[in-house]
C-alpha cells in the first residue's frame, strides 16, 4: 500500500477503523494521564484527530503512554520554564533588542 498523507515510506498506517476509533481511544488512555480540563482543552483542537492517531502509533508501536506522557510533560515545562528565565535575562541585559534583527535584515 502507498504512503498516505505525506508519510514516510515503510511505516505502517492505522486502518480506516482504528484510524475512527483513534480520537475516543486516545481520550480514554490519556484520562488517567491528563487533567480532564486539559484532555477537553486537548480535544477541542483542531489537530486533534491527528494527535490522537499519533499516540495510537505510539501506544502501538509498544511506548508505555503512562511513562512516556509525565516525562514529556517535564521536559516541556523544563523548556518553558528556561525560555521564560531567558527572555527575562535578556529583557534585563538589554539584549532581547538584538534577538529579532536577523529577521528584520534578512533578504
């Protein structure tokens, strides 16, 4: 069968049926994972059909959802929270005025 959807060559697509079932399944997986309130924040997304396919991939291809999920969300709040102190170290050095000018002189 030929990619669909731009994906790569040789990775194997969820069937019409699971690629339906992907959305609910996934709510209920992610349930205990997440907050209701951000699992509804989650579902309200347009993107997130494909999210939901994409954690039935994972889930699939034998990633522990219950492990894998809490690290992510560290890491993510790890990255934001180095983003936040950098933009405030910058602002206070005034140097956050230099952070934009290779887009505003780019040809």
């Amino acid at each position: 069968m030929p990619p669909r959807n731009g994906s790569p060559a040789g990775r194997e697509e969820l069937g019409e049926d699971a690629e339906k079932m992907a959305p609910g399944w996934s709510a209920d997986q992610l349930r205990g994972h997440l907050g209701d309130d951000v699992l509804a924040v989650l579902m309200q997304g347009a993107d997130w059909p494909q999210l939901a396919r994409q954690l039935v991939g994972l889930q699939q291809a034998g990633v522990d959802l219950g492990t894998f999920l809490p690290q992510m969300g560290r890491m993510t709040a790890a990255v934001h929270q180095a983003v936040v102190a950098n933009a405030a170290r910058t602002k206070a050095e005034g140097t956050d005025r230099w952070a934009d000018l290779p887009t505003r002189n780019s040809c």
